[in-house]
C-alpha cells in the first residue's frame, strides 16, 4: 500500500496526487510511467510520472477523471493508500547529447512534458516549452 501525501484538484476533472513510492522516485527517470490501483478490486491505470523527488521519495501523478477507474481513484482522500503503485515502467526518454529542444504538450498531456523539459534543462540544453489548454 501506497500513502497518498498530497492531493490537489488542478480542475473539476483533473486531479494531482503526490504517492510515497521511495523506490519508485529514485529509480524514475523523465518519460517513465506507473501503474496504479485504487482499491484491489479496480482497474490497472497506467499514468505517466509527471514528477518525482528521490530525497523526498515521493512521485507525482497528474489524470483526468474519465471513468470508473478514475473516478474510483479520484475518491481517495490525502492519507489514504492506494492498493497498488508498481513502476517505473517503459523506455525513459533519450535526452543525452540534445542542444535545443522545443517540449510540446497540450492538456493532461502535459504532465510528461515538465519532467521531459527538467531532464533536458539539467544536462545544459536550451529548452523552449509550447504548451496548450482548452
């Protein structure tokens, strides 16, 4: 079980929860995601890191609140636990060796974009951001 440190309504359909998942944070690198459940009988969601601190061992999630699942997840409060929490998964993004780059999200998608964007920014490269929202 997962502690939930940290919840904050970014919108009516947006959440933001902050997970202590010390061997999660420290292994995490920019453009890894997790897969979490809410209670043991919900759905696997899988979502993208949209930020992590190993000192903290905390990691950040950011989704929108579209079904059961999320719904479901969305219900827990800041001290709950959430049953499941398992990653980091899949490729991290290849940022070695890049002198400009231009990060772009829109939406919800933009919770890739800033870790993306940090990583980037931390070995030296030049760094614009073009971000949207409806």
């Amino acid at each position: 079980m997962f502690k939930i440190v940290k919840k904050r309504e970014l919108n009516p359909t947006v959440t933001e929860m902050v997970i202590e998942a010390p061997l999660i944070a420290k292994k995490a690198k920019a453009g890894q995601f997790i897969i979490i459940r809410a209670k043991e009988d919900s759905e696997r969601i899988p979502l993208t890191i949209a930020h992590y601190d190993a000192a903290a061992g905390t990691v950040a999630i950011i989704f929108q609140i579209v079904g059961a699942g999320t719904m479901q997840l969305n219900s827990l409060k800041e001290g709950e636990y959430v049953h499941d929490f398992v990653g980091p998964l899949g490729k991290a993004t290849e940022i070695e060796g890049l002198k400009n780059v231009c990060v772009v999200g829109g939406g919800v998608g933009c919770a890739i974009a800033l870790p993306v964007a940090q990583a980037l920014k931390a070995q030296g490269t030049k760094v614009t951001g073009i971000i949207g929202f409806r």
